[in-house]
C-alpha cells in the first residue's frame, strides 16, 4: 500500500476546515505503514492525522477492490 500526496489531499478536503493542511512531519506520518509512538501536547493533530491515514488505507482498499471486480 502506497500512500501519496493525493490521497492525503482528499484526506485533507474532508478532515480539516477550509484552507488547512497537514505539514510535513505529518504528511510523513499518513505516509509511513511502519508502527511508532507520537508524543506530543493536547491539540497539536495526532488524532486527526491518525484519522486521515485511516482515511487514506480505506479509500485505497475501497479502489482496489473495485479493480478486482
């Protein structure tokens, strides 16, 4: 599974109010597949990057299941 910027810019149309994205650290973050821990202080988008990789696996898996039909 390969999560691109596109997916995370669709992510970002759904999840995030008008005019926000995600910055870097957390486009890398919905990017990589690989376990880790997040630290950081209340309110600073851990959920809603948690959220948008989510997002992100589904629609992924949502396409690929239409391509093997």
């Amino acid at each position: 599974m390969n999560i691109t910027d596109i997916d995370i810019n669709e992510a970002e149309k759904t999840l995030l109010p008008k005019d926000m994205h995600f910055d870097d650290e957390r486009r890398d973050f919905i990017k990589g597949l690989e376990s880790c821990d997040l630290l950081a202080v209340p309110g600073s988008g851990k959920t809603t990057a948690l959220q948008a990789k989510l997002f992100c696996m589904a629609q992924i898996g949502r396409a690929s299941c239409r391509e093997r039909v």
